[in-house]
C-alpha cells in the first residue's frame, strides 16, 4: 500500500467472516475500503510519518462485518414512529383508549390544514382483532377525527366512523383482491382492515410530503446503524420511497447501502408490471441504491386466517384462505421476472404458499435457464418438511426472522391453535432448514418487532423470549442456531441475498470498509446475555456513522 491509511483500527478482535483470512488484530482503510489486514505492528507501520490517520483502539473487543437486514421497512416504519402514536406494549383496548385520548388533545388537528387524520402504529395483533376491535372501540376514544391504527404485523389495520365516512367506506364498498374490510351481521364494516384493503384505505388518506418520509428514513437510519446495521432491503417500496431514497443518496445523506423490492400487485397484468418495476431499476440506480427484485404476497398471516395452508385450519371454525393472486398469473409474472433478471421476494406464511412459490421458481428455471437469482422466501412460519430440500435444490433463500420463534401469546395461543400440534413442529424451523443445506438470510421485518440485531440472535439461539430466562418453555429446542450461524446470516449470506457480495459481507482486502465493533464477544459470552450487546461503533466505507457515548477508541 503506497498511500498512508486514513483510518486503522488495532487491538482488535477480528472476524472478517472471509474463510481464507478468518482473524486479525489490525485492519487499515484507505479511500472507503480495507487497503489491509494484519497484526498491530504491521498496520501500525503503515500510519507511520502520516499524523492525518485517525487511530481506534478497540480495546481487544470483537469487530464483525457490518450486518445486513435483508427484510425491513425502513422508510414506512421510520415514518410511522416519527409522525403517529406509539401503541406497541399495550395489552387492553382501555390502555388503547387511554393513549389515544392523550395524544388527540396533545396534538389537535392543525387549523387550515386538509390532513385532520391520528395516525397510530403497532398495535398487538396478538391481543388485539375482529373479537375486541372495531370502529365503535376508537370512537369511545376520539370521535371527532379520523383515525387510522396500524397494527404491528403490517397485515391488519382499524379505522374509527369518522374515518370511514372520510374515505366512502360503507356496506356498498366490495373487498379489493387480495384485502378484505371486517364486517358485521348486516354487512356493515367494523373498522378492521385486512391485507390489501389497507391500501385501499392509505390511497383515500391525505398524503405526507417527502420531508415526512425524509425524516422517517433519518430517524430509522440512524435506529440501524446504532445497533449495528449497515445495509437493508427495503421490502416493500413504490416510486414514492425510491424518490425519497435517491434525494438522500444525491444530498449525501444515507448512512444505509438500500437495496429494496418493489411491490407487484394481484391485479397487474404481466406487461404492466414488468414495465413499472423495469422503470423503478432503471431510474433508480447508485453505489448506494437500487431496485434488485420484485415482491409478491402470496397470502397473509395465520392469525388473521389469511395464510394459505396446504391443510384446513385445525380448530373448530376450520376453512382456508387463498393464494392472493391468479394462480396461472402468478406463474406468468414469476417467470416474467425471472427472465429480466430480477430477483423474487416472496412473502409466505402458510405451507401452501411456500409450496405454490417454490413450484413456480421451479416453472421460471425450467423456462428461462439457471442463474444465481437468490429468490427468497420470506417469513416461512409454517412449511411442509417434504418442501424443506427445495430451498438447496432451487437455490432459494429463507429470509428467517427468528425473532418470532418463541412462546408467546402471538405463537402458542393463537398460531398453534389453528394449525394444529402436528403441524405447529414445523413451525419457524430454522436449524432443519440451514442444515438442509439452504441459502438463508437473517432479518428483522421491523417495524412489526424489533430490528436489533442481538436480542434476534439471542432468541435465535435459545428459542425463548429475551426477558425470560433460562427456565422457560423452549419453542422446539430442536431447531435453535448457532451463533455462528446467525452472524453468518446477517453478513456474508445476508450479503449475497441482497446482491452485494462483491464489496460487503466480509472484512476483506479491497471491499467497503463496512464494520461494527461490539461491547462483548458474542461468540464467548452467556447466550442469555446476547440480547444486551451494544455497538460501540459502527462505520459505513470508513465512514462513523454511530459511536457509542463514552466510546474513546
């Protein structure tokens, strides 16, 4: 290296997660990448004379290649929790009422203003649904204003009367595809929004300027990298979001490489979205961001019993939901796709959409040749094991959250009970699918939990929740990871499956200088201690884009 460094990290603890050069104590940054790897004299030589280096001690602590969550809203969910009210961690609907009445009076409607709406986000599916929720519950709460309330799993959503007298929603108005509005013995609507029927219900609300979702982006930015996260697929995202992204991009203000996966819509023809998400990849395209793959929703979520099931229901009420599109148009548009070269991210809960979706993987290689795609399956909760193989033998990625393989309400009193004890074992079965040979990828799916890299790992590891302990029930102790398998899901797979593998995932010579160093080795410590690390610093191409406070190094 014949230029001075400008940036050396030394008493380090390194894993590059690079298997030809696995550890180091040293690395040096030059121009945004790793110009070298080495012990502390040897990168120590390379500053000397140079005093314009910046020097950071790590103090012997564990440095990783910056994680990568590979299915996140980062946009939607940032703006969410940066214009609208907090409803995560309530558990009665007078809590609900509580809140709600406190937040209308703190922020009345703005004089003058078209946009009256109170937005609230994050409400607990869990708890929460057609049984204890409807518009007559907001109404009790805020009367006079329409309401919109998201709930946390991004699959449910309830509005208040004014609300559906602001937008046209009455017994006349019939489902859209793929959505359903909640309605009561006389066929009037509830309030409760499912599926594509919340877009419905956005597309008739004022709309938010792109500062709004500016500032959202800001906000979650800034939420992933001081946790630890340097590069994201977007997973749902329109022109709207890649407008706000490429302002960012251009202004110099992104701390996150984007990637992002553009929805495709039930009712689209095949030309049709070929040619919108086309434009998208095309217009939209830097070093830092860019439009790789498109989204399909094949079904919903069990609690709501919109997941597809190759099986009925298992309790008393039984029945089943449908694949969300045309079954012969799906195949059309996957094959459609997969001929432009474009990654597919498919969202699928039930056994029956993961299995509709890897048989028209499998019709799109049959028609258009093998080439490293990486389709992904996101979600996964419930698979059938005879369609485990499938994701080695088609070269699919499961993008686990692993966060959600837990006992709790959400799980074993509400998803177990619908499918069933013999089919709840495949439920989130993450160490027989990586074992299998799988590609895989670890995430998030923030904002319906938490996008903090470690408590996931800690739950990944011990199948229970983070604040319960080593004594509580174990969600199918049979498939915990590693946690060598998780850092790997969140670095170098999680690399490939965003198509970024050539200048990240690892800490080797010549790639972004993309890395985190952390408070403790999580590789060493107590698993029920994961969920506690802190980032004490985090650069993006050498870049600081988070130090912890009271970090000096």
């Amino acid at each position: 290296m014949t230029a001075a460094p400008d940036l050396i990290v030394i008493n380090a603890d390194i894993r590059t997660m690079d298997q030809r050069r696995p550890r180091a104590t040293a690395l040096a940054v030059r121009d945004g990448r790793i110009a070298a790897l080495g012990d502390d004299a040897e990168i120590r030589d390379l500053k000397n004379g140079h005093g314009a280096t910046q020097v950071i001690d790590a103090g012997g602590r564990l440095v990783l290649p910056g994680f990568q969550d590979t299915h996140i809203h980062v946009q939607d969910s940032g703006t969410a929790r940066s214009t609208s009210v907090n409803l995560e961690g309530i558990k009665t609907i007078a809590e609900m009422q509580s809140v709600l009445r406190a937040h209308a009076a703190k922020h009345p409607p703005k004089p003058g203003s078209n946009d009256q709406w109170l937005r609230g986000v994050g409400w607990y599916t869990g708890i929460f649904g057609a049984h204890n929720l409807d518009r007559q519950t907001i109404d009790a709460a805020v009367p006079d204003r329409p309401v919109w309330l998201y709930g946390s799993d991004g699959h449910n959503g309830v509005i208040n009367t004014a609300a559906c007298k602001a937008i046209g929603l009455d017994a006349t108005v019939a489902d859209p595809k793929g959505g359903q509005f909640v309605r009561d013995a006389k066929g009037e609507p509830t309030g409760l929004i499912y599926e594509d029927a919340i877009d419905w219900v956005r597309q008739r609300m004022p709309k938010l300027g792109l500062d709004a979702y500016e500032d959202g982006v800001r906000y979650a930015q800034g939420l992933c990298n001081r946790h630890g996260i340097t590069g994201i697929i977007d997973a749902l995202v329109g022109e709207r979001h890649m407008k706000v992204y490429r302002g960012l991009d251009d202004a110099g203000a992104l701390s996150l490489r984007v990637h992002a996966t553009a929805k495709v819509f039930p009712h689209e023809s095949v030309k049709d979205a070929l040619a919108r998400v086309e434009t998208l990849r095309r217009e939209f395209r830097s070093a830092m961001i860019g439009v790789h793959s498109a989204k399909f929703f094949l079904d919903g979520v069990i609690e709501n019993r919109t997941a597809a099931m190759i099986a009925d229901y298992s309790d008393t009420t039984g029945g089943n939901a449908p694949i969300m599109f045309d079954e012969d148009l799906l195949k059309q548009l996957f094959i459609a796709f997969d001929a432009a070269r474009f990654q597919l991210h498919v969202h699928v809960i039930g056994d029956r959409a993961a299995r509709v979706a890897f048989d028209d993987i499998a019709a799109a290689r049959a028609a258009n040749g093998v080439w490293p795609a990486l389709h992904q399956l996101a979600h996964v909760q419930m698979i059938d094991p005879a369609d485990i193989p499938r994701f080695r033998e088609l070269g699919v990625v499961c993008n686990m959250q692993p966060l959600w393989a837990r006992c709790e309400p959400s799980v074993t009193e509400m998803a177990v009970p619908l499918v069933g004890e013999d089919r709840a074992r495949w439920m989130y079965p993450w160490a027989s699918i990586v074992r299998s040979g799988a590609p895989y990828a670890v995430s998030s799916d923030w904002g319906v939990s938490t996008l903090n890299p470690f408590p996931i790992m800690q739950v990944a590891v011990t199948r229970q929740p983070q604040s319960k302990g080593a004594d509580y029930p174990v969600f199918f102790p049979e498939e915990r990871l590693t946690v060598a398998e998780v850092v790997e899901g969140y670095t170098t797979r999680a690399a490939a499956a965003a198509w970024r593998s050539e200048d990240t995932g690892t800490l080797s010579t010549g790639k972004c200088a993309d890395l985190i160093l952390l408070d403790r080795d999580v590789f060493a410590v107590d698993p029920y201690e994961i969920g506690k690390t802190q980032v004490l610093l985090t650069l993006l191409g050498g870049r600081e884009v988070h130090r912890a406070e009271g970090f000096a190094g």
